[in-house]
C-alpha cells in the first residue's frame, strides 16, 4: 500500500516531486486519482502556490531559502526570471551531487555534502546551498570514496544518465560543471513562470 506523509504531499499536489513517489505504481495511482468536483475549480492564486509547492518539495529546500532565490530574481527585473531561478536551484552544490549521481535523492545529497564527504574544487565543502559555477570540480574525499554510499554509487552510474551541463568519471569519483543548465527542453514537473508570477503579488 503507498502511504506515508510524502505519498500524501505529492497525491495533493499532483505530481510526483519525491524520488520515492517517481514510481509507475504511483503515478498510476496519480492518474486514476478522482478530480476535483465541479464549482471545486481552483483559482489562478490557488493553482500558483501549488506551482510553488512543488518546487520547493521538488529540491528539497527550506520555503525561506526557496523565498530569497526568488525575490533575488525579481529584483534583478530580468526578463527570463524563469530560466534565472531554475539556474539557481540547479547549481545548489547538493543538487550537482545529485545529478552526478552520487546521491540517490537530494535528501542524500544534503548529507554527503553535510557530513564533509564532497569537496569543491579541492577543498572540503559542508553547506549544500553552495552556489557552483562553470568549471568548478566536485570530487568525493578520499577517505569516503570506499564506504557503501559510494558503493552504490558505482553501481548506479551503470544506468545513471548525467546532465549535458555536467561531466563525472567514476573512477576518479570526480566530476565537473562544463555550463549553465538550462530550462529549456527539460521534462520539469512545475512551472516556474507561474511561481514568479505568485510570488509578485
């Protein structure tokens, strides 16, 4: 049976924005889920903070750490906001770990990078906030690169598809940020555009 808080958070917002809802059980559930009764239609401010929510849930971040990307990218009055705030969630130093698979989740990634098992450039980082830009090197401490976390993580990047803004040897346990991310053409399960324009009322 799927329970459990996370199943609940993503049932009500309609979208499996949690690694362990990403499932073809789930989403089945999803699309067989009753819809909203008629004159229960949400409005235009109801149907934003949904947008809002499951981006926030999607990263795994704190709604003030989620509030200042964006009031950083509405105050920059620049007119791809979307595409601006995309960029930051993704080159969070704990979602880089994620996307080079070292991580199965976020979640993970947030404690790897915690408990000092990641280094940046050579140097060990422990805030996963940590902005990363475009040539810098993330590689798993030495002393780490043996434990079952990264075990696995050998075992996943068999199937692991990496980002094309990112490069990973897996061998070295080394990667690297060859670009910015884009939004375009990536399979998002939000809108960003509509959690800018939410966030501006």
């Amino acid at each position: 049976m799927i329970t459990g808080p996370k199943y609940k958070i993503a049932k009500r917002l309609g979208a499996p924005i949690f690694e362990k809802t990403q499932t073809q059980k789930f989403r089945v559930k999803l699309e067989n889920a009753p819809r909203a009764k008629r004159g229960k239609t949400k409005s235009s401010y109801g149907l934003q903070l949904i947008e809002k929510q499951k981006a926030r849930f999607t990263y795994g971040i704190t709604a003030k750490q989620f509030g200042r990307y964006i009031k950083e990218v509405i105050d920059s009055k620049t007119v791809h906001g979307p595409e601006e705030l995309y960029k930051k969630l993704e080159t969070r130093l704990d979602n880089v770990v994620f996307r080079m698979g070292l991580a199965s989740t976020r979640r993970f990634a947030r404690q790897l990078v915690s408990h000092g098992h990641i280094l940046l450039n050579g140097k060990k980082n422990t805030i996963p906030s940590a902005e990363i830009f475009v040539g810098d090197a993330i590689t798993v401490r030495e002393g780490s690169q043996k434990t079952n976390a990264f075990k696995e993580a050998i075992e996943r990047s068999k199937t692991h598809t990496i980002q094309n803004w990112l490069t990973f040897d897996i061998e070295k346990m080394s990667g690297k940020v060859t670009k910015l991310p884009t939004l375009a053409g990536q399979d998002v399960l939000f809108d960003l555009g509509q959690v800018i324009e939410f966030s501006k009322r």
